[in-house]
C-alpha cells in the first residue's frame, strides 16, 4: 500500500479521495475519514479566518512517519492526510485523513490514531486573526493527552 | 549550518532562517539553544523559557540534550497546533 500524503494551499474534495483509494478494489470493506474544519469562534470571539504555518519538509517526513506507525499497528489497505496551509476562512476544510482496511476497526482506530498524532507532532502552526489582532493558537494538553494513550497501553 | 525558525518563534527572531557555525564547545540542542538566546534582544524573547520552545534535527524532532555534531538542518518551534 502507497499512502498518499498532500500538503497543500487549495481545498480539497472529500468524496473524489475516497473514490481515489477505494477505485478498482475489492479488499476494502471499510473507509473512515475525518475532516477537521476551522470553526467561526475561538474562545468565544468570532475569527475572520486561521492563517496555518507549517514547516514543508519536516511536515512530510513526519506524517510519513506516523502512516508507517499506523500500518504497522493495524491491517491498513490505504490511507490519505491531506492537511492546507495558508489562510482558511471558518466553514472551510482544514485537514482530511481518510482510512481503508478490510473491517471496520482497523480503518476507526487508525483513523483516530493519526489525527491524534498530527495534532501534537506534525509541525504545524495555527494563527487566528480577529478584529483585536492576530494570535497564535496555544496548544492544548488535551492533544497531548489524546496521543499518549497510544503509547501508554 | 541551516538554522529554521517557525510561528512565534520566526517572529520573535526576526528572520525564518540563517546560517549559523556555532562555537565548537556548544555539543547539544540545549546549548545551542542558550548560546543563541544570548545573540540579542529578539533572540532573547524567542528563548525566555527554553522548556516551551521545540526543536528538530533534520527534520525529525529531538529533546534539548540531542547532539547537534553532523546537524546540516536545525529548526526551533512553539508547540504545535495542526490539524
């Protein structure tokens, strides 16, 4: 299986990754996606939009990285991250990971297991800009917490 | 070598990168890390608390006592925040 891993400025269409890992296949019984999307509001004040830094190359190998991780931990048939940078204004698109296995456990666990990851790993970095200004988003140790169960068990 | 910095941390430096020989006393990212904070003001604030600022040894992360001997790419971050 050859992950297809993407970083990229424009939007991305849900339906045509899934079509594009699941076409011509009939191994696959299951396909998990999340989708993460920039929220209007962050911590109660309306944002204009996110402006999502990231540092290129390490953001690659380090998803690439974290694909391995997975398909070495469940049966994986395929799998797609997608994440933009640049500007995204609320309602828009921010991350895609989409899954693929025979059953259904292996594409959920896996699915959650690289957001989890690309959360608190992937060098990525969220600025909001408000009437008041512009932010950069703290991390939260939520994330962090949410990615040490995959090691703590 | 190729020194990298991101978000807050471009910014409090004032550039997104440079090219920086250290001292050959300075063997960790830690070091590396003190020795920097002391090159001026924006450094300094980059620096403040060093606990908090991540670092990357060719593109893969590292903790403060990584070696940098052999490093060709060095880059400091704030925690990160994608997805």
């Amino acid at each position: 299986m050859i992950p297809t891993i993407r970083l990229q400025r424009e939007r991305f269409d849900v339906a045509d990754e899934i079509a594009a890992l699941t076409r011509g296949r009939t191994d696959i019984g299951a396909v998990v996606t999340f989708t993460g999307i920039c929220r209007a509001d962050e911590g109660g004040e309306p944002i204009a939009a996110l402006n999502l830094e990231h540092y290129p190359e390490m953001a690659e190998a380090e998803i690439g990285r974290h694909v391995d991780m997975a398909r070495s931990r469940w049966p994986l048939l395929g799998a797609t991250v997608i994440h933009r940078y640049g500007r995204i204004a609320p309602g828009e698109d921010i991350v895609l990971v989409v899954t693929a296995s025979s059953h259904r456990e292996a594409a959920f666990a896996a699915a959650e297991f690289l957001m989890d990851y690309l959360k608190t790993r992937a060098p990525f970095w969220k600025q909001v800009e408000k009437e008041s200004g512009k932010s950069w988003v703290e991390a939260k140790t939520a994330d962090d917490k949410a990615a040490d169960r995959w090691t703590s068990s | 070598m190729k020194v990298r910095y991101f978000a807050w941390v471009r910014e409090r430096v004032g550039k997104a990168e440079e090219e920086i020989d250290p001292p050959p006393d300075i063997a960790t990212v830690g070091e590396f890390v003190a020795w920097l904070a002391q090159r001026g003001e924006g450094y300094a604030h980059a620096f403040e608390n060093p606990k908090v600022v991540r670092s990357a040894i060719d593109k893969t992360h590292v903790p403060a006592n990584a070696r940098i001997k052999g490093a060709s790419e060095i880059a400091f971050f704030p925690p990160m925040t994608g997805g």
